[in-house]
C-alpha cells in the first residue's frame, strides 16, 4: 500500500494539537496538517463531472469536423459547435471553482468560515515529487487563504487542512510546464520535510488562455504572491538561509 506523502505530518500534527488542547488546526504556531475525512470522496465527485465535460468537447470537436466533411452541416455551423465547445471549456474550470469553495465555505470548522476577510486563491495540491506525471487526480484541490499578519498560509483543501508558517519554509520557486502553472513549496510540518506543489486553479478564460500559452508567466505571478504575502518580498522565487525583509504596514 502506497503512503502518502502527507501521512506523517498530519499524524504528527493531530498528536500536537491533542497535546496543546488545540481545537483548530490555526490555534498551532507550527506548520502542519490534519486528514480530513471524507474528503477523497469529494474529490472524485468533483472530478468526474470535470472528465465528463473535457471528453463531451472533444466529441463535439470531432464530430462537427466528420460532419461539416460530410455536408452534413456547414461549415458556420462546424465553426460555431467548435467555439461553444471551446468557450465551454475554459468557462467550466471556473464554475467549478466556485462550486467548490461555496461547497468548503459551508464546513463548521473550515477555515473558510473562520478567516472570511482573508484574501483567497483557489489551488490544486500535487506532490512535487510527482508534479509532472499524469494523473486522473491531483493529490488535492482546495482555497489558500493569506495571513501576511502572521506571515502564514492557510489551506482549506479537499482531503487534508494545511497551515504553512513563512519560517517552516525551506524554499519556494515558481514552476511550469504544459497545462501546468504553480509554484513549488519544500517546507517542514511537525519536523516532516514535505514538498508540495500550489498549482493556480479556478482561472477564467483569459487566465486559462495565459495558462495554456504562456505558463511561465502564471506561475512566477503566484509564487511572487506567495512570497509577499510570506515575506514581504516581490521575487519570485525564496531560498531559507537569507533574512526576509520585514513586513510593515
């Protein structure tokens, strides 16, 4: 049986927030996370209708380029299927996101529901150890809350609730490749070295075209949110050994 890579930190982690009497993951003043039951079954439900509509485009496509080669229809109507297939597609990413954080803003002990004023991002969560393989699911998907005020990130995800203090964190370096725009976070959890990608998620069609094409360029933007909000810092990449700047204001 497969381990995932977040097992240790959260076991350690339940037993630390047991030991100081702790009720929210929020209350340590450590990085950690906790599994959260139930919540591989939501991943699949939310992914299903996702594969669902990707495949039900791609028949769309197909379908009009064999029918418009047939006469069956013209080629305006082919043209028209193809780009209402298209604009499907890039629009769905985000409806799901906002179904999705409704659906996490609902929960009693989330951190949604406890941190509303927070700025928020939706993301997905992959093991930086296997970022660029292919997987019919991510490890995780969920929001990133921002806490510059205690220079920390809170993430209400799916499967497990993550809390990542700016001096738990090793490094942070933007990373992308095709349809894949984040930024890579090495840090300590209850003293487990865990490495975990933040990839952007919930983009509209304009941020779904910049991810398609110009990856790069989405994935420097979160990791330079990321550090500014961590450490008061515009770069977009952070190494642990310097003296971050300060937050003022």
């Amino acid at each position: 049986m497969t381990t995932d890579f977040r097992t240790a930190a959260a076991d350690l982690t339940l037993n630390k927030l047991r030991s100081v009497g702790g009720q929210s993951l929020a209350d340590l003043d450590e990085s950690g996370c906790i599994l959260i039951p139930g919540g591989k079954g939501l991943r699949y439900l939310a992914e299903v209708p996702s594969l669902v509509t990707i495949i039900g485009c791609w028949i769309a496509f197909l379908a009009a380029i064999a029918l418009a080669a047939m006469k069956k229809i013209s080629e305006r109507q082919a043209l028209l299927i193809v780009i209402a297939g298209f604009l499907l597609a890039l629009v769905f990413r985000k409806v799901r996101s906002v179904l999705m954080k409704t659906f996490l803003s609902g929960r009693a002990d989330g951190f949604l529901k406890a941190f509303r004023g927070l700025e928020s991002r939706s993301i997905n969560i992959e093991e930086g150890a296997t970022v660029q393989k292919v997987k019919f699911l991510t490890e995780d998907e969920g929001v990133c809350l921002m806490d510059p005020e205690r220079q920390r990130l809170l993430i209400e995800g799916c499967s497990y609730r993550y809390v990542i203090y700016a001096k738990d964190i090793f490094s942070i370096d933007p990373i992308s490749g095709y349809a894949l725009s984040g930024a890579r976070v090495v840090c300590r959890m209850s003293g487990e070295v865990i490495d975990m990608v933040l990839k952007s998620a919930g983009q509209g069609p304009v941020g779904s075209l910049v991810q398609a094409f110009a990856p790069q360029n989405q994935a420097a933007g979160l990791a330079v949110v990321l550090n500014w909000n961590l450490f008061g810092t515009q770069s977009p990449s952070y190494r642990e050994g310097g003296v971050p700047p300060v937050i003022t204001g």
